[in-house]
C-alpha cells in the first residue's frame, strides 16, 4: 500500500486538499464546505446527475452524505459546522478528507500522512484540540464514492496539527529572509479573516488574531439587500453565483435571478455585490491595521516581509488590501496556498518517518 | 498565401472549441478586419503580450473586445453587460524554491509542540 503526503484544509466555507502522486507535481482539489444527507437512488429518479457529484457513504453506517455543490443544490441549510470549533474533530471532517483525497489518488486502497491546520488563536487557546483531531481523522477508513458499486479503503493517519498560515509560509516564504525578519499572511476566508506572523517558522502570537469577517459576511449582505430592495429572498446559491460572477471581472455571467417575473439586471446585481465587498473589505483593512499598526504614522506591516494575502478573498479583496499594504502580495493559487505548505511538511515528515535519522552514541 | 519558411517559424496552434479563449479571439478578429488572417493576429497580440510583460503591465489588455460583443454562447445573461471594473495592480508569487528547507525547518518546530 503506498503512502501519500496530504494536506488538509477544513475551512468553514470551503475544504481543501492536496497531495503530490510519486514526487509528481502537486494535485489540488476544493470543494464547498456543505454536507447534507443524501438518498442515492431517489435523487438519480429524480434525473439529478449523482455519477458526478460527491456522495459518500462510510462502511457500517446507512446514510449517504453528499458533499459541495450538490449539497448546497439539495438542501437549504446544509451542514458547514460554522462557529462549532469541534467541527476540526467533527465526522464531516473525515468525510471531506476521503472524498477528496480519493477524488485526487486514483489506488483502490492508501494510506494518507496529513498535515492540517486550526485558526492560530483557537490552536493557542485550545491545546487539546489538536489531539481530539488526531483521533478523529486517524485509522483505516472503508467508504464507497459510487453507491455502493466499489469501496475504497484509506489508512490516514495525522502527522501534524499546525497553525492556519504556517502553510501557506512553507509554500512560500523566503528562506533567505533574515532571522530578525518576520513574514506574515492575511488569510481572508469564507466566514474569518486570520493574521499569521511568524519568524522562520516560529509564531509571533501578539501578531496572529482572527476575526468573523469574508466572503460570507459580502454574501450575507448582498441576500440582505436583495431582499429589501425586491422583496424576495434570495437563495445562498444564487447569492453565490453573484458573488462569482464579481470576482470573474467579467469572464463568469451573472446568473438570470426574476422576482415576480422581471428579470433584474446584472449591472444592479453587481451593484450590489460590489457595495457590499467595498463595506467588508474596509472593516477587514481596519482590523488588519489595527492588529498590525507599526507607527503613529500610519504604517501598517511595512516590516513584514513577505506579506501574503491568501485564501478565497483574495479575489475580492486583494486591491482593498493593497492599497493599505503596497507590498502585499499573493499566491498563484491562493485558496490551496496553505493545504500546499502541510501537503510540503507532511512529505518532509513522511521521508524522516521512512529513513529515521541515525543515532548516534 | 503561400508559407515563408525562410522567414517564418510556423506553428500549429489548437483553441478548444467554444471555449472563453476562442470566442474572444474571433471577437477580436472580426474588430479588426483580420478575420482572414487570424495567424497573424495570433503574432501580432503574442508580440503585444511580451510587451507587456516586460513593461509590467499585463492586465492593460483594453483593446481585445468581449466576446460578449459578437454573441458568446458562454454568456447566459446577453444584453446585461456590466462595467468593466479597473484592472487592479497585483503581485503573485509562484510555489517559492525554498519550499523544501522551509518544511523542514517546520518539521523541526511544530514536532515539538
């Protein structure tokens, strides 16, 4: 059974995973962080398209789970386990973890060496929770992805709990930065917004906070005031669609939404989206500054190098950010950004774990 | 038009077929009556690329109309344009080389937590 190094990245809004196949280049994949159960044949009756969609069921248990889009399809409030810190520890998080690990390793049977990460004020404040994780994700796990049809067995076991951001500065910070130096990463997500600062790879706790703002928040606002303005609500998935479209800058179309029969325009639905990512995207530059102010006069990480935005707000805002944080930069890949730093560590501890270094007497 | 070997290199270039990319180009060559000649369009907008690059000033690709303008099939929502927001001034940064020492020193410091 081969063994494979594995990121995992359970975000509150989306989860992540990556892997690298016989020292191949990376393999990334991302999914919606919803969950809902799933009636496999009801749905194919329904001429729901199932073959493509991720439904999971685990050996010894009877319900079917499916997972990202057709969960957020199916269902109006599907699981995301959002303000529940247990959610790291939680079953949905093993589900997410096989699911898109056997979506990217094509072996009938595996063994997964992962990394993964918690917000770092939850990993200072919450010790034990790294362990609780471990013995929920570790063990031989048997799951069929096809309804039955085929099952895969996967042994996972947890290599390493770090901190959200400590990935994303393996994968890329700068070796060469002096040792006084300290490197830094918004990471702007679904539902949080979390500061890391480290030096090397060591935290500067005073610099690491989180706080409830992201995507989600410009989401919520956007549904808000589409539904005062047209009196109807509007559905988180045509909400999101809006949103994806914002962030396209013009490649992806806004969806057709009615309301009593009129078609709204997509120039006022990007009206809205943009208001409301103009609104969080000054309350995120505001707590970024305030949790990093370096002078009276206005300076703002100036000594961080390098400051790395990541996460899936980038795409909404990177420029906001900017203009407070001239040298901010940001990944190629910003939403695997981290799982890529713990798929990198979990190599490194998967070949020491191969080849114990000798001892000497 | 007969191909120039000696002073052309050729090249056989595939676009996916209904694909972003494709639409936009046959926008573009219909803008400026290139349509018969969309090789040399190719080379033409390939040059202006380099160009850009090396001016760091990439995303200032104005000029290429949306394939919205000639009916993209990919566009649900026709005759709903939005405006086009201001390119925005961006660094990114690729996987860095130093990847494998810095995982290395991480192993060394999260092992012991």
């Amino acid at each position: 059974m081969k063994w494979y190094p594995y990121g995992h990245d359970f975000g509150n809004a989306e989860m992540g995973g990556v892997t690298m196949l016989l020292n191949g280049p990376m393999l990334a994949r991302s999914v919606p962080t919803a969950f809902v159960k799933a009636d496999v044949t009801a749905l194919s009756s329904l001429g729901v398209d199932t073959a493509s969609a991720h439904i999971l069921r685990l050996q010894g248990e009877e319900i079917s789970y499916a997972l990202g889009e057709l969960a957020l399809q199916q269902a109006i409030e599907p699981w995301n386990g959002r303000g529940d810190i247990q959610r790291y520890a939680s079953k949905f998080s093993l589900r997410g973890l096989l699911t898109i690990a056997a979506s990217l390793i094509p072996d009938r049977e595996f063994g997964l060496y992962v990394v993964t990460g918690l917000p770092a004020e939850t990993y200072i404040k919450n010790t034990e929770l790294r362990h609780t994780i471990k013995n929920a994700l570790d063990g031989v796990h048997t799951f069929t992805l096809d309804g039955g049809k085929t099952w895969r067995t996967v042994s996972v076991e947890v290599a390493n709990v770090v901190m959200e951001g400590a990935g994303a500065l393996i994968a890329y910070g700068d070796k060469n930065a002096s040792k006084t130096a300290e490197s830094a990463v918004i990471d702007v997500g679904g539902r949080t917004t979390d500061l890391y600062v480290a030096r090397g790879q060591v935290p500067v706790t005073d610099f690491c906070k989180g706080k409830p703002l992201g995507v989600e928040s410009a989401t919520q606002m956007v549904m808000d005031a589409f539904e005062s303005k047209h009196n109807r609500p509007l559905s988180r998935l045509e909400a999101r669609e809006i949103m994806h479209a914002y962030a396209s800058s013009g490649t992806r179309p806004y969806p057709e939404i009615a309301a009593y029969g009129r078609t709204i325009e997509a120039y006022l639905l990007e009206r809205l989206a943009k208001e409301a990512i103009n609104q969080v995207g000054l309350e995120i530059v505001s707590f970024v500054a305030a949790t990093w102010r370096q002078s009276d006069r206005g300076a703002v990480a100036a000594s961080f190098k390098p400051a790395l935005n990541i996460g899936g707000g980038v795409y909404y805002f990177y420029s906001v950010l900017r203009g407070r944080i001239p040298h901010l930069a940001r990944p190629a890949d910003p939403i695997h950004a981290n799982a890529q730093g713990y798929c990198t560590l979990a190599a490194r501890l998967l070949s020491r774990k191969a080849e114990p270094r000798s001892v000497t007497a | 038009m007969p191909k120039d070997t000696e002073r052309y290199q050729y090249f056989t270039v595939g676009l996916e077929r209904d694909s972003w990319a494709l639409e936009r180009f046959k926008a573009d060559t219909k803008k400026h009556h290139m349509s018969d000649q969309p090789g040399k369009l190719i080379a033409l907008r390939l040059t202006e690329y380099y160009e850009l690059l090396e001016r760091g000033a990439l995303p200032a690709l104005a000029s290429v109309p949306h394939a919205s303008e000639s009916g993209s099939k990919g566009n649900r929502h026709k005759g709903m344009s939005t405006r086009e927001r201001q390119p925005v001034e961006e660094e990114v940064i690729a996987v860095s080389e130093d990847a494998e020492q810095n995982a290395d020193e991480a192993a060394d410091y999260w092992s012991t937590l």
